[in-house]
C-alpha cells in the first residue's frame, strides 16, 4: 500500500481524501429521504416547514465541515474566500437558471454603475489593450473618447497610447486595473502620459467627473424616426422622452424602436418606456412564492407617441 500512495501526487492524494471525507459526512447526517415526508391526505409525499429547516441546517453543517476540513489538511493554504466564491458559485451554477448568477464584488460595483445607476465618475475614454501576441507594445490605447467627457476636452484622439497613469506604466498592469485608476471620486484628477505617433509625448491632467453611461441612439432617416435602446437603465426612460419629443418637432411619420443586441436592465425602466408608447393596460405583472410580492405594472394614460404613428419593433 505505501508503495501504491508514493505515486499519488498529493494534491490528489488530498483531493480524493476530501471527496472522501465529504461522502462520509453526508452519508453520516443526512437521513434518508423517507423520513423527511409526511403524506398528504392524497397519499403523496409532503415536506413539513420543520423538518426543511432542519434538512437546511445539516446541509449548512455539511459544508462548514468541508470547508474547515480543506482548510486544516489540503497539502497548501487555500484562500477562504476562492473556497466560500467557489461554493457560491456552484450553488446557483446548480439551479439551472441561466439568469440566476453569483457576481463578485467587482462585477457587482460594474453592474451598478452601468446598468442601475447609468453613470460613473471617471474621464470618459473607452481603451483596449494590445494581445500579447500582437507584437505591439502593452500599453493602454485609447478606443475613443465620450463626448463632453474630460477626456474628450482635453483634445484625446483614437489611437492615442496611455503610457503612465502617475508614475506607474501601464505596460505591467491588466486593462481592469488601469480603469479602475481612471474611475474613482468625482472631482478627483487623474495624471496621464500620452503618446501620440511614434515620438509625441506629452502629460495631461484630467479631473473625474459624471460620466453617464451612453443608452439611447437617435437618428431621423428621412421622415421616420429611429431610436436604438441600448440598455435599461435609470437613465434611459429620460433620455428616451427627450429623443421622442424631439422627433417631434420634426413631424416624424413612423417610428422604428431598436431593442437589438439590449442587454437588459431595470424593470421599472422598461415600464416607463412603455409608458411613452401604451395608453393604458397591464404592461407585466410579477409573481412570485410569497403573495405580498406580487405587482402588477399597468402603463400610463399619456403617451408621447402618437396613437396614429406606425411603431416597427426590431
């Protein structure tokens, strides 16, 4: 047998303990199913309140134990937080819900500033980097800037290179954290080293303000107005309504309305946009496993769309 052990790598070794180890506690304390369920008087088999809080809490004991069993006996420290994510994950993983997701608390904080809120302090510039393969240098380039951002104030172009953000280049450093240095408090100014063309170089100082997230497009094509929602957030209803009533003034003919490639957002969002083209009805309702949760959302009485309009949804 030790023969046998000395060829296991033992990080399987410990593994394989583990998964051990969890077999047995789940074998140990979870009872079998049959004594979980009462009948019902049409003889099928029922879970009473009580016993799910208990089968909830030996679950929850169950992975404690795991989680401290790894910590104390894994061949190398383990961080608890990767452990606690990781479970995390593979727990909403496990519904099968597609829209049911674990976020991490930086993906959380980038969901909100773009979607919820629809607005972020920063400088206005969308930047990529180079892949490494690409056998350009690995500094930060400018995508283009926002319009009336600082940035785009202070005269940067496409194509313009990020070299430092204060004393730091941005060779060494991942395209998440260099925007996260150009994101930050309002008010707040941001040092930046730009080369432009083969030898330019020169500083700029840029000092964070608002920048809302761009999610309305509007354009006239001929007679016919054309709005493009980009996602629903608390912006949207607002800028929507403004390129509505504009269009107007124009005595626009038909509308079409672009929701392709909208990645979602805000439900209350949505209603308020219904609410610019339906007179009134049930727009959605909610439903959910506690009464008190239920709404109904029913649109307004004033739409700024007129009635004799033809709307085209894409």
């Amino acid at each position: 047998m030790r023969s046998i052990f000395n060829k296991i790598p033992n990080k399987l070794y410990w593994a394989v303990l583990t998964l051990g180890f969890s077999a047995f506690i789940i074998l140990t304390t979870t009872p079998n199913a049959a004594a979980q369920q009462n009948k019902a008087s049409n003889g099928t088999e029922v879970a009473v309140p009580q016993q799910m809080d208990a089968e909830n809490q030996r679950y929850k004991s169950i992975l404690q134990n795991v989680f401290e069993f790894v910590q104390k006996h894994y061949v190398e420290n383990v961080d608890p937080r990767v452990l606690y994510e990781g479970a995390m994950k593979g727990m909403l993983n496990s519904m099968g819900d597609p829209y049911t997701v674990f976020l991490q608390e930086k993906d959380m904080s980038e969901l909100n500033q773009n979607v919820i809120q629809g607005n972020y302090g920063g400088v206005g510039l969308y930047i990529s980097k180079p892949a490494e393969d690409s056998g350009r240098p690995m500094f930060v380039e400018i995508a283009s800037p926002i319009e009336d951002s600082p940035g785009w104030k202070a005269g940067l172009q496409p194509g313009d290179l990020i070299v430092n953000i204060g004393n730091e280049s941005t060779l060494d450093i991942s395209l998440d954290e260099v925007v996260s240095r150009l994101k930050g408090q309002v008010g707040e100014k941001v040092s930046l080293l730009i080369r432009r063309g083969e030898k330019l170089e020169f500083p700029v100082t840029l000092t964070r303000s608002i920048i809302e997230v761009p999610t309305v497009k509007q354009a006239m094509i001929g007679d016919i107005a054309y709005v493009r929602l980009i996602s629903f957030s608390n912006m949207t209803a607002a800028r929507a309504q403004e390129a509505l009533e504009s269009f107007g003034k124009g005595k626009y003919k038909a509308l079409i309305l672009d929701l392709r490639n909208n990645y979602g957002g805000l439900l209350t969002s949505a209603v308020n946009i219904c609410n610019l083209f339906l007179d009134g009805g049930t727009v959605v309702s909610v439903k959910s496993r506690i009464p008190g949760q239920n709404t109904v959302y029913n649109a307004g009485k004033a739409p700024i769309v007129p009635q004799n309009i033809p709307v085209v949804v894409l």
